[in-house]
C-alpha cells in the first residue's frame, strides 16, 4: 500500500471587500521572490514580472466613479490549461495541489502562457539584473531565474518546504517553539501551522484580503469557502442553478473549466455606483 | 489537355538541364545577395539568442508573434508539394507533370524553414533537446524519467511536421533517380562520381521502372494521410488553446488544410512562372499548366473563404463578450480591421476575381500578381488569427495589449524568403526542377484524337 507522505491540498481565499488596492503584497511577493526590478520601460512594454498583480478597474460614469481592486495571481488550478501543453513538463501539478514550475526544464517555449487565461505567467525577456546595492538581498531559498524561461506564483513554495521541513525532520513546532513527538511529525493540517508556511503576500496584507491554508483544516480560515465553491460546481455538474446573488464565493473565468484552487469573495456594495 | 509542339528526348535534355549544365553570370550573384541577407539575418538571430527574446516586440499577453506566424506560414506553403505530387498524380492529372518536383522541393525547404521559426523563438534555444528528442545521437535526458510530454501540441507538431520532411525527401529523392542517371551520363569527374552514387545504378531497364513507379505511387498513398495531419497539427496549437477564446475552434484544422493548399499552390505557380522566366523553359511551363493551377486554385479558394466566413461567424454565434472583443479588434479597431480588410481582398477577392477570366489566367504577370497576393493575404490572415487572439484573449480588459514587431522580428522573417528563394535557386543548380522522365513519359502518352474535322490534342493511357 501506497502512503501519502504529504497530506495538504492548499488554497487561497481572497476577500474582495477587504482589498484596499494597496500594493503590499505586490512588494512582498517582488521582495520574496527575487523578482527583478521593473522598470517604468518594463512597465510600458507589458513585460513588467508581477506574480501578484492589483489589477484596477473603473466603475461607473465620471463623476460618479468608484475603483475596483481585484489581486490576480497564478490560481494554482486543478485543470490547468498551462500544464498539458508544456511539451517538456516545465510544469506540473504536485501533491499538494500546487501548479509548480520546473525551471530547468523550461525551454521557453511559452505556450502555457498563451494558454493561461489569467495572463499570470512571466517571460524573461532578458538575464535578470539588480542594482549592486540590493545584490545582498537576494532570498537564498529561491533560485534567481534566467533568460528565457517562465516564472510564475509557486504560493511561496520555499516556505512551504521550510515548514515541511520543521516538522518533518526537525520536529519544531514553530509557533510554541516546542519539539514534535516523533509519531506525529506528519506533513498535515495538524501539524503545519500557519507560523510556518505563510505566502508572504498574505503575511503582507494589512487588512487581511489574502487567506492562505490548507482546504481540509477545519479550523483554517478557508474550508468553509472551498466547500461552498465545491458545493456551487457540483450543484452546476448536476444541471442545478447556483443564485449568485446570495453567494459572494466565486472562481474566475469557472466557465473556462480550471478549477482554481483560490476563490474570491465578492465585495460587498453597500452603495452602488448608479448605472447610467 | 496538350498544347504545344511534341518535343523529342533529346531536345527535352538539352533544354531542362540547362539550369545545371550551364551557369550564368546572374546566378552566383543571386545566390551570394540571398546568401548575405541570410547570413545578416543568422547574424540578428544569434544576437537575439544571446541577449534575449527581449529585442522582439513580444509581451506578455502577446506572447507569439511573427514567428509562430512566419512558420505557419511556411507550414501552409508546402502543403503545395503533397497536393502537386500525390494528389494529381493519383488522380492522373496530366498537366501535373512539369509542377510536381518544383512542388515537392519547395516543400522540403519550406518545411526547413518553418521548423526553424519556433526552435529560434524559444526563449533557450540550447534547450531544445529536451523537446526535439528526435536529433539522433543527440542523448535524451530519460535518466530522471523525464520524457516529452505527449499531451502537448508542441509534441505531436515536430513529428507531424518531421514525418512531413521525411516522406517528401524519400519522395523526392525517388523521383529523381531517372534523372540522376541522365546527369551521370553527361557530367565528367568528381559530379559524375557523385551522380553517378545518387543514381543508385540505374540503367533504365523494365524492373528498375517498375519499382520506381510502384515507390512513387505507394508513397503518394502513404503520404495523403499526412496531407491531412500537418497542417490539422499546426492548427491545433491555436485549436487546443482553451484559454484563448477566438483559438478555441474546432473549425481550425479544416481551415488551415485548405489555407495552406491556397497558400501553397499559389505559391508554386508563382515559382514555375519565375522558373520558366529565367530558364527558359516555355516549352515545358505552359500556359495551360498555369491557367490549370489557376482554375484549382478558383476551386480551393472558395473552399478556404467557405470557413473563413463560417469561423467569423461561429465567433459570433455564440455572443461571448471575450469572442466580441477578439472581433471588434479584428473589425473595428485601427489599423486591425485595414489589415483585415486587406488580407480578404487581396486573399480572395482580388486572386479570384483574376483567375475567373480565361485572358487574365494566361497573362503570366497578372498570374505572378494574383499568387503574390494570395501569400502576402495568407501571412496576414494567420498574423490576424494570432495576434488579436492573445491581444484579447480573456476578459481581464487590465491586461488587454497590443504587439509591435521589432526590427529583429522584421529581419528575420524577411529573411526567410530570402532564405528559401536561395536554397531553390542552388538546388536548380544540382537537380532539374523539371522531372525529365516525367516530361519524356508524357511526350510519349500524347497522341491526337480526330474529332469529326478537327483533331484534338490529347493523352493516351492504357491503365
């Protein structure tokens, strides 16, 4: 019999109605992540690498304009669309739920971000470069990419291993600062805490829009919504209807059929922008 | 069908291999301006290679550009080859012959080219071992257990295309040996040597001709499957996109088959033209073998404008906001919809309004008009499926871009044509592009028929 070693599927909640637009997780995901500088050229040309992005949206006729924040990241689909074209399996689902991103295979062939319907897949366009005084503050836990290759969100996959690790072979409960009895330095809910594995974008966010943990932990602060957004796939599956005005749970772009593993709540208007 | 005077064996000799026997002035000086472009556009390849595929104008939701279009459309142009070859000679078109090893050589270099369109626009070429597992003696990296993966269209489309490569040089090849022997017998030294190993020994008797035949038939048999999978492949890297709404089609495959025997035959006709014109060969490309491919071209255009209307349409069927939005950039947005509108007149509308006049279809320049803007149209057709697709490929409008090619793009795909008018005007320099056998054996078939007063030129065939 074939044991699971790992035991986690992660997912990400993120409250619309709490974002405020801020960019926080934007400079924690760059800090973290050893993504290049973008320049204002990076910008103009598209090409600016954002693993997280806050994409902004107006609503409403002007005077009457209200913006809309909406963070979009790799969703970590279970159908990825990336995944079956990749022609050397640069890219694949692991046992975590996780879309993970092979860097020495890729051979930039970019299909699986043409293919990717939420545009959150990066090309290095050129050889990375930090000015020499941020040479020191590389994160040592994460490979710095080359040219030619995709990059995308891994949802801090480094830290992820760092808490597997923890408790797994160091048997360190890194919340109570207490060791782990042996039999139960499992990789599961129970024993990987939010102290150890938190994204930084989520660890960053002040108002707390990003939620970030694993799908079966009860007392996690995503199961709820990952089981509403299971129950409104399987009620649609089934030929029933899902009223969208009593649910603020949502997947994007569903109807393309991938399945993410990050679920968005809607915001909450308590005063609509009059439609004109 | 025949038209013209009967020419004698001898006659025919002289005349087709005099690409070969003799060399004019022009001809190194052709080959070595081809020969400059292409090595300046290698030149900007590497420079592309080594800095990174940033010096392109791709981005990121335009992520492919002039290449993938360039080797689409390259793809389409040799669909001609297989169309020529196989399917008129299985369909014992006579006026098949004087086009059909233009057709296939065309189609072996076109498919060269292509296939170096997206090798060089990966952004690690060095990699490429790890997708073309086929390069022999080149080890795969399976100690790990890491093989292609074969879900991928960017899998099935090499060995599509590879399979395509290979059958159209054995095609080619066979073919040739009829001819090879002739060469043989009327070089001296090291090219007699060689054409003598290429001929493989042959003296022309009975068995040898049955065997030649028999190969030429099988593969012409072997090969129309792939006729159909090529270029159904290609499009399937668009068609399985689910991500990109206006990709997503299940009307691509037959749309692009019937594109690239457009583009292709089109293209063909426009290199016998310029073959006849600086070899001189009038009395092999007649003017009826040009108004024949005119006429199929009538046929197969209308059959490509069939879909291009019902694909437009089917995009609209469903009334999706994200198809709308392909569309209204297609259709309404400048300069998309000016290209747009160019690329259906001059891909339909001018070609075919051309080929419908009987006086039209024998005027070689207006021909040579007519085939050129039937390819700049199908360039632009794949370019317009391409870019505005990605250009808008989901709703995420914050994400909405458009695509500028750069210079290096711009030389390189420029370069192509040089590339493959080189690699064409080299090979006339070592094989007829004009199947002697082929000639001679329809020489022989010819016969008149006597109709009441008039006769009628025609072909005699037993089988």
């Amino acid at each position: 019999m074939v044991t699971q070693r790992i035991d986690h599927k992660w997912g990400m909640v993120v409250d619309l109605d709490r974002c405020t637009g801020c960019q926080a997780c934007v400079v924690a995901c760059q800090a973290e992540n050893n993504i290049p500088i973008n320049t204002k050229e990076y910008f103009q040309q598209r090409r600016a690498y954002e693993w997280i992005r806050i994409e902004r949206y107006w609503e409403g006729e002007f005077p009457n304009v209200k913006a809309k924040f909406i963070p979009i990241l790799c969703q970590h689909c279970e159908n990825a669309p990336c995944e079956p074209v990749c022609p050397v399996f640069a890219t694949y689902h692991n046992d975590e739920g996780l879309n993970v991103q092979v860097y020495n295979r890729c051979v930039g062939t970019r299909y699986c971000s043409v293919n990717c319907p939420y545009t959150v897949r990066f090309f290095n366009y050129w050889e990375p470069q930090w000015p020499d005084r941020l040479r020191n503050q590389l994160n040592p836990d994460v490979t710095v990419r080359s040219r030619g290759i995709m990059e995308k969100c891994s949802f801090c996959v480094q830290r992820l291993r760092r808490g597997e690790v923890n408790v797994e072979r160091r048997g360190l409960d890194t919340l109570t600062g207490q060791s782990i009895p042996v039999a139960e330095r499992k990789l599961n809910h129970r024993q990987m805490k939010e102290g150890n594995y938190l994204p930084s974008c989520v660890q960053a966010c002040p108002t707390s829009a990003l939620q970030f943990a694993d799908q079966h932990d009860e007392t996690g602060p995503v199961k709820s919504y990952f089981d509403e957004a299971n129950g409104h796939i399987e009620t649609r599956e089934a030929g029933g209807h899902v009223n969208e005005e009593e649910t603020r749970v949502y997947r994007l772009f569903e109807e393309v059929g991938t399945k993410p593993n990050l679920i968005y709540l809607k915001k909450v208007e308590p005063f609509p922008v009059e439609k004109a | 069908m025949q038209e013209g005077t009967p020419l004698q064996s001898r006659q025919i000799n002289r005349e087709l291999l005099v690409s070969i026997l003799n060399s004019p002035k022009w001809f190194w000086m052709a080959v070595g301006i081809l020969g400059l472009i292409v090595l300046f556009a290698m030149g900007t390849a590497g420079l592309m290679i080594n800095k990174g595929m940033g010096v392109t104008g791709l981005n990121r939701p335009v992520m492919w550009g002039f290449f993938i279009t360039n080797f689409v459309f390259w793809i389409g142009i040799s669909h001609a080859g297989v169309m020529l070859s196989a399917i008129l000679r299985l369909s014992k078109a006579e006026w098949r012959r004087p086009a059909t090893r233009a057709a296939e050589i065309l189609t072996v270099f076109s498919l060269m080219t292509a296939m170096m369109m997206p090798l060089i626009h990966t952004g690690r070429p060095w990699r490429l071992v790890y997708w073309i597992y086929t390069v022999p003696f080149v080890p795969y990296d399976y100690a790990r257990g890491i093989w292609p993966n074969v879900r991928s269209p960017l899998v099935w489309d090499p060995s599509a295309v590879y399979t395509y490569l290979t059958s159209s040089i054995l095609f080619v090849i066979i073919a040739l040996i009829p001819d090879f022997a002739v060469l043989r017998d009327r070089t001296t030294g090291i090219s007699n040597k060689i054409y003598g190993m290429l001929a493989m020994g042959w003296q022309g008797n009975p068995r040898q001709w049955k065997l030649q035949i028999i190969a030429g038939v099988l593969l012409s048999a072997l090969i129309l499957p792939v006729f159909v999978s090529v270029h159904s492949i290609v499009s399937w890297d668009f068609g399985m996109a689910v991500s990109v709404k206006s990709w997503h089609s299940t009307i691509f495959a037959p749309y692009f088959v019937v594109g690239a025997v457009h583009s292709g035959v089109s293209a063909v006709a426009f290199v016998l033209i310029i073959l006849r014109y600086i070899y001189g060969w009038q009395n092999y490309i007649r003017h009826e073998h040009i108004d024949a491919l005119a006429r199929l071209l009538i046929v197969v255009a209308t059959g490509w404008f069939y879909f291009l209307v019902m694909e437009i349409v089917f995009g609209f069927y469903g009334r999706e906001a994200d198809e709308i939005a392909v569309r209204n950039l297609q259709f309404m947005i400048t300069p998309w919809n000016i290209w747009m509108m160019i690329f259906v007149g001059v891909t339909y509308f001018l070609p075919v309004a051309i080929w419908l006049s009987r006086s039209a279809r024998r005027n070689l320049w207006i021909m040579s008009l007519a085939c050129i803007s039937v390819n700049v149209g199908m360039w632009l057709e794949r370019f317009l499926i391409i870019v505005p697709g990605l250009a808008r490929k989901q709703l995420l409008t914050f994400d909405w871009y458009t695509y500028t090619p750069s210079a290096v793009e711009w030389i390189i795909v420029g370069a192509t044509f040089a590339m493959v008018s080189m690699l064409m005007l080299v090979i006339a320099r070592v094989v007829p592009l004009i199947p002697l056998y082929d000639i001679k054996e329809g020489e022989i078939l010819r016969t008149e028929i006597k109709i009441g007063r008039v006769s009628v030129p025609a072909t005699f065939r037993e089988d």
